[in-house]
C-alpha cells in the first residue's frame, strides 16, 4: 500500500482507508478511466462519488476494467455514493440507492451517504426538509440491515442535524463528509462527531476546483516550503493529523500521487498556525439554513 495510507475504525465495526479519491466534476468515460487508473497506480483505494456527479456509470466500469490490472477485486475498495437532494422520502430513497448499485454495477456500497440535509424543490426553511430526511434514512437504516449498504451517514450535517438524527435513528450515522479545512475549521462539528462516534470526512481541503486562495494562504505555503512538500500535502496531512478523512479530488496524474503521500509530521507549532488562521471562507454550499 501506499505510503501513509491508513485505515480508519468506522461505527460500523468496518474500516476505511484515511485517504480517498474524490470525483466531483470529474466526467467522460476516457478520462474517468485514466484518472483511475492514476489513483489505483498511485495506492488510492477509496473512491467517492454521488448520484450528482453523474459519473456513477463510468466509474463503475474504469472499475471493473481497470482491478485485474493491480490484482485487486471489488472487495479490495471502498466505494462511496450519496442520495441525491431529490431522492428524498420514503419511495425515493430506496430506489436511489438501488439505482447507484445498478450504476456502479456492485452488489454492496461500503458507503452510502445522504448528500444533502434539505430536499430539492423545498425551501430551506420548510419543517418538510427535517421529515423527509427522517423518512430517508429510516429507508436507508432498513438497507443497511440487508447488507446492501455496508455503511450508512451523512453529508453538510450541521450538529443540529445530527441532535435530530439521534433523537428517532436507530442505525447512528458511520461518517459526516463536510467542508473542512484551514480556512473553515468547523472545530464544535468535529468535536461533536469525534463525541459521538461520527467519523469526520472532509471535502474541499483544497478549496474545490475554483480558487487557490487555500493553496495560496502564506501559512500553508511557508510550512510546504519548510517541509519541502506540496501546499495541497499540507493542507491534507493537517486533516489527516486530527484523525479527519480527506477525498481530494485530482485530474493530473503527479498531483494523483502526492496527495497521497502525505507519511510526514506537522508539528505542534506548525498544527498551531495552521488551526490559528484568521481568515473563514467557506468555498462549497452552505447547510446552516436547512431547517
Ligand atoms: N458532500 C459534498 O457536498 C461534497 C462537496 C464538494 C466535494 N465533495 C467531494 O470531495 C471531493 C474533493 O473536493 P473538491 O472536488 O471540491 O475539491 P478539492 O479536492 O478541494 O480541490 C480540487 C482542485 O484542486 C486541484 N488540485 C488537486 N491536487 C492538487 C495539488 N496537489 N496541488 C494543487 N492543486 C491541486 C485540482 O486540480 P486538477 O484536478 O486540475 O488537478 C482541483 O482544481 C470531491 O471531488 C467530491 O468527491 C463532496
């Protein structure tokens, strides 16, 4: 395996690898199968993905093709989806999920995350959002009982989301994927979720594919320089240090292999200034208002 690839314990009793491989934004059946073949080369062997990237189908077949190349099977990856925001309730959920199987063409999802605490079409603040989402994951509870989900959670929960979760759940949810980074630390949400038992899984600790205001920050850039690594190291060891997952996302084959590599220490002083940023910018969708 790839050096500082490591697992983390999920609530489930499963693991998952720290480092995994996110495909937003990443289409077309020919690059989607080189871009795999760069992560499965490079040691990635956890993949992200949603109904909403609309890539499920592609990614599934790169995968099928691509494992007898690295002498691997389906159960030697982690394969994530998410409920689209209109597959909310009851009759949707279900059928999501089943439709993501069908997509990815596997029998199981390691993990299948709800992406979204508030359903398409409604207004935020509609108390339609908090019971649609119940009806979601009681439908999703009930899948992960079969075994067809091995792992059920969330995504853009705020810890109000997650009160109301516990308040009727019966299955408690593995993982939290969230915007989580320098520049938006969501220290309470970690804390909250580390509580109870919610493994944390940041997205965008790059900043996303359209500002370099992350990998620029002089904090970030003089500690790389320091340390002779990547910004984008830094920024994804300084997750993985507090026990938080990363997923960056990459259609570059060097920068597929460094964001992997991330084996190295920061230092208290350098976890330090990092977790002292002034400057909170928040890059992806904003969940606080979903009622
Ligand atoms: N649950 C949610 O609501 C949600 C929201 C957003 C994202 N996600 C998940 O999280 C994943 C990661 O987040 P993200 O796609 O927003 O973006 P990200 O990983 O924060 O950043 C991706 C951008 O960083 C660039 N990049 C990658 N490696 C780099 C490096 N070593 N040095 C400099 N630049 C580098 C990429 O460029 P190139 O591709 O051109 O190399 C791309 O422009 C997504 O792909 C998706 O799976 C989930």
């Amino acid at each position: 395996m790839a050096s500082g690839l490591t697992n983390v314990s999920l609530n489930t009793g499963r693991v998952m690898p720290i480092i995994g491989f996110g495909t937003f934004q990443i289409v077309g059946k020919g690059l989607i199968y080189r871009v795999i073949d760069a992560a499965l080369a490079s040691g990635y062997r956890s993949f992200d993905t949603a109904a909403v990237y609309g890539n499920e189908e592609d990614i599934g077949q790169a995968l099928k093709e691509l494992l007898p190349k690295y002498g691997l099977t389906r159960d030697d990856i982690f394969l994530t989806s998410k409920l689209a925001p209109n597959d909310h309730g009851k009759n949707s959920a279900e059928r999501a999920a089943r439709k993501s199987l069908s997509h990815l063409g596997v029998t199981y999802l390691d993990m299948y995350l709800v992406h979204w605490p508030g359903v398409a079409g409604i207004p935020m603040e509609s108390s339609h959002n908090l019971k649609l989402r119940t009806e979601t994951w009681n439908a999703l509870s009930e899948l992960y009982e079969k075994g067809i989900l091995r792992g059920i959670g969330v995504s853009n929960y705020t810890v109000k989301h997650l009160e109301e979760l516990f308040a009727h759940c019966k299955i408690k949810p593995a993982v939290n994927q969230v915007e989580f980074h320098p520049h938006f630390q969501q220290k309470e949400l970690l804390k909250f979720c580390t509580t109870h038992g919610i493994h944390l899984q940041a997205y965008s600790s790059l900043g996303g594919s359209y500002n370099h205001s992350l990998v620029d920050d002089p904090v970030v850039t003089s500690i790389a320089r320091k340390l002779g690594k990547g910004s984008a190291q830094v920024l994804l060891r300084w997750a993985v240090q507090q026990g938080v997952g990363v997923i960056p996302k990459s259609v570059t084959p060097n920068r597929i292999a460094e964001n992997i590599k991330l084996n190295f220490s920061l230092s208290e002083e350098d976890m330090t200034a990092l977790g002292s940023i002034k400057k909170v910018e928040k890059y992806a969708w904003n969940p606080a208002r979903v009622a």
